[in-house]
C-alpha cells in the first residue's frame, strides 16, 4: 500500500493530464466548471484547496479571480509553479503552499470569498473525525456567505466499476472489497492509494453537521463511467450525439440516484 503522499509525489504530469484524459475525465472538468461559473462571485480571492498541480487554480486565475493553491504534494506545487508560469497567470496566483485540508493553520478566519476541495482530497482523509476537522477548517477560512464547492469519490461507483472493467477482475471477489461495500473505506490493498467513498447522503450530514448550507449536491460524471469507450466514441467520431448527450447530462446529474452512482459528486454549499 502506497500512502497517499507518495502516491501523489509520483508523476504529477499523470494528475495534471487527468482532467483532460478522454470524454469521460473532460466530464468531470466541464461539469464543476459549470457550477463554479453558476456560483461563485464576480471576482474575489479563491482558494484552491487540495488542488495538486493546479488545474483549477490556472482555470479560475485565467477567468479574473485571484488563486492561492494549496496541496499537501510538494512534487504537485512545484508542478504547478512551472504550469503558472508557462500559463501566464503568475500575477493572478497569490500564495502556492504546501498545508493539509485537516488543518489550516496560518490561514486567518474569513480570508476566502470563495472555497474549492475537488476532485477528492477530502475522500483521502481517512478518518471521520479528520473529515470534520477538514470542512470546519475550510468553512473557517470562508468569508461569511461564501460558496464552499467539495467533490468527493462514491462508494457504488467504485464497487460497480471496477467489476466492469475488461478481463477478470478477482478484486471483487476479495474480503476488502466487501468491507469496503460496507464501510466506504479502501486501504490501497491493491491499486491507487487509500481513500473513503462516500454516499450522498453522508457527504451532505457531514457538510450539514459543520454548519454549512448545502445548496446542490451534482453527479459529475453521471452514468458515464458506466460505458468510458462509449463516451470516448462519441466524443471522437460523433459530435452532435455528444454535445446532446452532455445536454441530457447537465440536466439530470443533480437527481439524486445519479449522484449516488457517479465517480465523482460534488456539493456546493454557502457558509
Ligand atoms: C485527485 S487529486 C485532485 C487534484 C485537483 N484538485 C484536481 O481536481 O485536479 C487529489 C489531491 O489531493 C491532495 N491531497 C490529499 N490529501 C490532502 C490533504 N489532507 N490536504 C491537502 N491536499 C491533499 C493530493 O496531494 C492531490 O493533489
């Protein structure tokens, strides 16, 4: 088992490529995207928290806001610095730091007017009681009537999918697999690194419980994950089935079942 600081150390190139890997990753992107435009204010200081080697962070300084980014990788910043730097948004980037979303101390209360945790650093909590010291803190660092946005890994998708995927698949037949069905937590006992899978309702009692307004809970990916090659097909070779296919997305990934069986879910919610 890998920790996740190592996992994470390793290729910051391979993280910075997953958001714009193929139809399905894109997905992710566009769909956060979406309601980061529909919620966040004109303009403003965001922090980028758990944002790796600063997709998201080069993304909102390219749109006027100013950024810090913060991740516990030091490999993902110094990535990222280079990123900034080739991207010509350094002047927009206010602070690039290593810290940990558990703790963010050194960071006075009410500094952000808006707050991102995507693509799952929360999920690499392990455990619970660190989860709720991580939305505390970055509800603490949020201005009064901010949006906070956090996107987390599911729990069903990870189970369904990997049984999915081509040639045999022995995993799901193993005991972790059925304790992870259970509990949401896998170890890295085989690949990837460790991290919590959530179900809906659990990510919305932990937001709820730490005092924030969950406005929006979204499948970021939808049933997409479900048929990757028939996205990529799609994406490729038929245009106009695709753009009608992400319309028909962006207007059911906020019913609830969807949310449940995505990769991906995020919230978004006001302090
Ligand atoms: C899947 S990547 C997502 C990166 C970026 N937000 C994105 O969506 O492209 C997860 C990131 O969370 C970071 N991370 C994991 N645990 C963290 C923690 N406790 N505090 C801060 N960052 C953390 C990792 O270093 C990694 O960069």
């Amino acid at each position: 088992m890998r920790n996740v600081k190592a996992h994470y150390s390793q290729d910051p190139g391979r993280e910075w490529r997953r958001l714009n890997h193929d139809a399905f990753q894109k997905l992710e992107f566009r769909t956060t995207m979406r309601y980061l435009d529909a919620y966040l204010p004109k303009r403003g200081l965001v922090l980028d928290a758990g944002g790796g080697p600063g997709r998201y962070t080069i993304e909102l300084a390219r749109k006027g806001y100013d950024v810090v980014l913060l991740d516990l990788v030091r490999e993902n910043l110094r990535f990222a610095e280079r990123m900034i730097q080739r991207k010509r948004v350094g002047d927009r980037v206010k602070a690039i730091r290593q810290g940990d979303i558990t703790d963010l101390d050194g960071i006075a209360d009410g500094t952000f007017d808006a707050v991102a945790c995507l693509g799952g650093p929360l999920s690499h909590v392990m455990k619970e009681t660190k989860r709720r010291d991580a939305i505390a803190e970055l509800r603490r660092v949020a201005k009064h009537g901010a949006p906070i946005f956090v996107s987390v890994m599911s729990k069903l998708s990870s189970v369904l999918n990997v049984g999915l995927m081509p040639g045999p698949q022995p995993e799901i037949t193993r005991r972790y697999f059925g304790e992870f069905l259970r509990t949401g937590d896998y170890f890295g006992q085989s690949e990837f690194t460790s991290f919590h899978g959530f179900m809906r309702q659990e990510l919305v009692d932990l937001l709820t419980e730490q005092g924030l307004d969950v406005l929006k809970v979204v499948a970021l990916e939808g049933c997409g994950g479900y048929s990757i090659p028939g996205l990529n097909r799609l994406e490729r070779r038929l245009p106009r089935q695709w753009k009608e296919w992400q319309r028909i997305h962006f207007e059911t990934c906020e019913l609830p079942q969807f949310v449940d069986l995505s990769d991906h879910m995020l919230a978004v919610c006001r302090k």
